[in-house]
C-alpha cells in the first residue's frame, strides 16, 4: 500500500473519532430534551403538556438533514452568528431524537403504577420527591431498551454531516472511494465499522439495564428465564412423582 493510499485510509480511521464525538455530544443533549420534554409531557398543567407536546410534534415531523441546514444557514441570519457544522449537526441531531426519546420518558413515567404514586402521597412527599425517590428509580430499567435503539439510529445519523462537510466515517469514505475508484472494500469497511460501534453501544447498555434493574430489585431477564425453567421442571418431576405413586 503506497504512502498516499495509506493516507486515504488514516482519513477514514479519524472520521470514527468524529462520528463517536457527534454520537457522544448528540446523545448529552438528547437525553436532556428527552428528560424535560417527556416529564413536561405527563405533567399536571394542560399548558405545560401543550406546550411540550408542541415541540414533540414539530420535531417528529422535522427532516434532522433540513434541520442541520436549517441551523447552519438560516439561524445566523436573525442572531448575526454561526454554528460550526459540527455542533450544528450536534444541536439538530440532539433536539431531533430528543424528542423522539421524550415519548419514551413519557410512556415509562405514566406506567408506574397509581399505588407508587400514592404511597409517595402518604408519606408527605412533594412531587419533586416522588418523582426522584418513587417514579424516576421505576421508571428508569424500562427507559433503557428503547433508548439503546434510539442511540443506535443516532449514531447511524450521524452520515448525514458528511454533506455538511463534516469529516465523519462517511465523509472520509467519500474521499477514499474518489481517490481510490474501490468502492467495494470502502463501503464493506465502513459497514463493519458502524456495526463495531453499534454492537459497542448496546452491550453498554445492556450493562445498564442490568444495573438499573438490579438497584429496585428485579433480576435481569436471562437469570429470570433460568428460574423459570427450574421451577417448570420441578413441577414436571413433581407430578410425574405423584403420576407414579397413584
């Protein structure tokens, strides 16, 4: 491999570091949203729920390409300054699958079941209180599946920057496959690379989860799974037993 190939493909190993920064500060700031805009969306005053659901819906229904763009040239327009593009595609990536992670918050808020509520009630805690002490810790375990997928299509957003000029893994891909004319092992390479960094990603959180479960008491789903095909083949010898007896 000559120097200057070599060189093509270093481009390509640096576009991951821009693409884990990107998922790293993208997913801060979406956890963020997902967290205000999901407890705005289950609270008790209509004009706090219609304004977060406002948000929730334009945000849904927003293209995050058009939105970078949207970011980059348009807002510096009416505020006389500009983004980079790599925090403008931070800023429209985190707003867009906040929203998306807010409806998860949202979902795992509002099914804590009404007694957790009211215990929280008996014991003269105010809604701050309950909703640190009682509902979060509740709610968190069954927040993490759906979240995982979320960070895991973020992290696959993250190609939408190399438009933008951004030097990601597709952007270096880019300038790999033009310089080389292979657009076979580039295009295998960076498959495999997201695929690294996904599957990354969700042992991670799946460590979390076990975690998060295991701090209210819950055992994780495989050991669960094990105890229950236990207690299944105990009852089967049991009653075999008995079969043989009468």
């Amino acid at each position: 491999m000559s120097e200057i190939t070599w060189g093509l493909w270093k481009l390509l190993l640096e576009g991951v570091w821009i693409t884990v920064q990107l998922t790293i500060f993208s997913s801060a700031l979406a956890a963020v949203v997902a967290l205000v805009v999901g407890l705005a969306r289950a609270h008790r005053l209509w004009i706090v729920r219609f304004i977060s659901g406002a948000y929730f819906e334009i945000f849904r229904g927003t293209s995050a390409l058009i939105l970078m763009f949207w970011i980059f040239f348009v807002l510096p327009l009416g505020f006389g300054w500009q983004l980079v593009p790599i925090w403008a595609a931070t800023l429209a990536l985190g707003l867009t699958y906040g929203a998306y992670g807010s409806e998860v918050v949202r979902g795992a808020v509002q099914a804590v079941a009404p007694a957790q509520r009211e215990a929280g009630i008996a014991l003269s805690f105010t809604p701050a209180q309950q909703l640190r002490k009682i509902i979060l810790p509740q709610a968190w375990p069954e927040m993490i599946p759906p979240f995982n997928n979320l960070l895991i299509e973020l992290l696959k957003g993250t190609a939408l920057v190399s438009i933008m000029g951004v030097a990601d893994i597709a952007f270096g891909a880019s300038l790999v496959r033009n310089a080389t004319g292979e657009s076979a092992p580039v295009y295998t390479v960076i498959l495999l690379m997201y695929f690294v960094l996904a599957f990354v990603l969700t042992r991670g959180m799946r460590v979390l989860e076990r975690q998060a479960k295991a701090g209210i008491g819950q055992r994780p789903e495989k050991t669960r799974g094990v105890a229950r095909k236990l207690g299944v083949s105990r009852r089967n010898a049991v009653s075999a037993s008995a079969g043989g007896e009468s």
